[in-house]
C-alpha cells in the first residue's frame, strides 16, 4: 500500500538531519585507522609473493558453498537445513563479515599460521553446559596455548573493539589444521625455504640501490706512514665533498690518480635459487602459473581443485560437522556438506552442447539450465519437467465407459 504525502513526512528520516546533538559525547569505543579485525599474515609473508599464493588458495575456497544439509540414506544432498550456522556459513558470520568474507579469513589465517580456530561467539545456549545450541555469530581465532581439553585462543570482540585471549574448550570449537602444512608451515619446508630466500634477495636488492658509488681512488704515491695515509683520507674527502655539492655529480681528480667503479651487480645464484624452489611449490601445491594468472585451461583447474582447494574445503566441513552437530543432529542425517559449480569453468560456446546433453538425457530440465546461464525460469510447467523435448510425446486417450443408465436410455 502506497505512503500518503502525510505519513511520510512524519516517518520519513535522513541520517545527517535526523541527528541526535547527544551522539558525538556517546562513547562508542576504540577508533582506528585501519580494520581491526582484519587478518594480518606473520614471519614477513605480508612482505613476500607468497600472499599472492595465499590469496589465491583463499578465494578459490570461499567461492564454495558451504551449506547446512541434510542427507538422504545414501549420503546425498536431501535439502538446505535453515539454521544459525547456515546463516554464518551462507549470509553473515558476524557483524564484520559475510559468509564468503569469513570463509576467506578462515584459509587465510590456516595457511599463514597452519591452524586455526572457528569459535562461536553468540549461541543460543552455554556450549559448556549443553550441545543442543544453535550457533549465531562465529569468528577465527589464533591459537596461542594448547591445553589437554582446552585452547587460548585470541579473538576480536566486537563490543569492545580490540582482540581478546580467551580460554575455551576444544570440543565448543572448530580447530582445523592445514592439510598442506608439511609443504607449507613446516620450519624447514618449501615455502618457508622459499620465504628465506625471498628476504635474502630484499636485502640485496637493497644494497644494490643504497646510492652508494662504491669507488676505488688509487693515488700516486705509497701509503704506508701515517702522514701518508691522512693525506688520502683528506684527499678522498675532498672527492666526497665535490660530489655532494655539485648538481650533477661531478668532481674532477689529478692526472695521477686512478679510479676503479664497483658498483656492479655481483653475480649469485640466488634468483635461480628462487626458480627453483618456486616451481617445486607450485609443483607439490598443484598450482601453475597459469591459475594465478588466469589462462589455465579445464584440466589444469581440475587438478587444482582436487589437489589444493578440495582438501582444504574438506577439512574445514568435517570439522564443523564433528564439532557444531551432535550426535542426535548426525543420525538425523544432517550434515555440513560443500558444492562446486561445474559450469563456471565452461565456456559460452559449449554450453548449448552441454545443456542439450542434459535436457535430452533428462538429467537437468528447461529451467535448471536457464538459471546457470542467468536467465529468468519459464512460467512453461513443461519447462520443470525431466524429460527429453525431442521425442514426441504420447498423448494418452482416455476412454470413457457407459454406465447402466446410458445403455438403457439407448435401448429406449
């Protein structure tokens, strides 16, 4: 029903006229700069090409759908169980992040420091007193101590602004660890080797570029005495204080003196190095150049999803499932289940051989395959309906049989 002129007048509000004069003396806690909640990568990962790998991995898993199911007898997708851990999985996880932002920080925060804890923030009832809750909000958390049956884990608060340390126990938590942390964390592994490296050739890079000139002045005469020896301190100097002050840095010498330049690059093999340990991770990751870069074709993503993403995304639902659904909720065939789209790899020019691949086998119908490509379902009932368009469909004739009265009324 349409608003008069008058009701919206009187409900109608802005947020700069609408202002309370009392809400700039309102304490509404700390202020920063920059996001507090934000994930920030440790052992100088920040400072290397190996985020780049990292953000990679991160939204290729949180491009899933992680969803609250359940299961049929035979382990197959029934239905979407509308609950609060659906919600945090699929809308919002918390007042700062959505579901998809939330599974980024997840893989994030696991592949920077090789485990991670989901804690549950708000629940509907105490983890530690009961298991039947329904889960709110949920947020990562880093693990600082280990305990028998508990963890400290630090966690940001959103009513405060700042992160806390919290004792909780480990069966009210999802702690999952990296499949890859062999290959990933481990001290001496590839990628921490590769890190190493990294920060050698920062360091190399930075003296190269230092501006110094890096000279040798040979003078004309033996230095050997000390009244020798300060006068090539003074005379070196002089050269000094030439090239400081001199707009285009030149400075003159005597007819005598020799200067060596050795400011060139000193050859290693450090980059080579670098190659090296970079293919080999690419390598044990599944991960090409042509995946971060966009230009790997389907087989290629392939691998990659059954390699890299699928165990990652398989860690975290099977944790979920073990640690968020009770025992009654698992033989009630619910479950915490991930889906991938396969049309995504597929381009437009296969696509109609695909869809009439599927209709005519009856495996997807009219509808299904215009909401993959974003268009509008079909108000056609035909349209929902598994069955192959291109064979002619019987018309079933239904006979009607004369009753009693009718055979009697012919007689007469």
């Amino acid at each position: 029903m349409e608003m008069s002129f008058g009701s919206r007048l009187k409900q109608a509000w802005n947020a700069f006229f609408n202002k309370d004069p009392t809400d700039y003396y309102k304490d509404i806690g700390a202020s920063y700069y920059y996001r507090p909640d934000r994930p920030r990568l440790t052992r100088g990962n920040e400072k290397s090409i190996v985020t780049a790998v990292y953000n990679r991995i991160a939204l290729d898993v949180s491009a899933m759908a992680i969803m609250h199911t359940r299961l049929d007898d035979n382990d197959r997708y029934l239905e979407t169980i509308e609950s609060g851990l659906n919600n945090c999985l699929t809308l919002e996880a918390n007042l700062d992040q959505t579901g998809d932002a939330f599974k980024q920080d997840i893989v994030m925060s696991m592949l920077d420091e090789g485990c991670v804890a989901i804690v549950p923030v708000d629940t509907t009832m105490n983890p530690n007193i009961t298991n039947s809750y329904d889960i709110l909000t949920m947020r990562t958390g880093k693990i600082l101590e280990w305990h028998p049956q508990h963890i400290k884990v630090r966690v940001y608060n959103e009513r405060t602004g700042e992160k806390e340390d919290i004792l909780v126990a480990k069966k009210t938590v999802a702690i999952i660890e990296n499949p890859l942390y062999a290959v990933i964390n481990e001290p001496n592994s590839t990628m921490q080797r590769l890190i190493r490296k990294l920060s050698l050739l920062d360091v190399v890079d930075e003296q190269s570029s230092a501006g110094k000139l890096d000279l040798i002045i040979q003078l004309p005469y033996i230095i050997k005495t000390d009244a020798r020896r300060k006068q090539a301190e003074n005379r070196r100097q002089d050269i000094e204080r030439q090239l400081a002050g001199s707009k285009y840095g030149i400075a003159y010498t005597d007819g005598t003196e020799r200067i060596t330049q050795l400011n060139r690059p000193v050859e290693n093999n450090l980059m080579s190095q670098i190659e090296y340990l970079t293919n080999l991770l690419f390598s044990q990751l599944g991960i090409t150049q042509g995946i971060l870069d966009g230009t790997a074709d389907e087989k290629t993503m392939l691998n990659y999803y059954n390699r890299t993403i699928e165990p990652i995304l398989s860690a975290i639902v099977d944790e979920m499932k073990r640690k968020f659904l009770t025992k009654t909720a698992r033989s009630q065939r619910q479950s915490v289940s991930f889906f991938r789209d396969p049309f995504k790899l597929v381009p437009v020019s296969e696509m109609s051989e695909i869809a009439d691949k599927f209709t005519r086998n009856e495996i997807m119908s009219s509808n299904e395959i215009r909401q993959i490509i974003g268009m509008k379902p079909s108000s056609d009932p035909k349209a929902d309906e598994l069955r192959n368009k291109n064979l002619n469909q019987k018309v079933e004739e239904t006979t009607k049989l004369p009753n009693e009265e009718e055979i009697q009324n012919e007689e007469i």
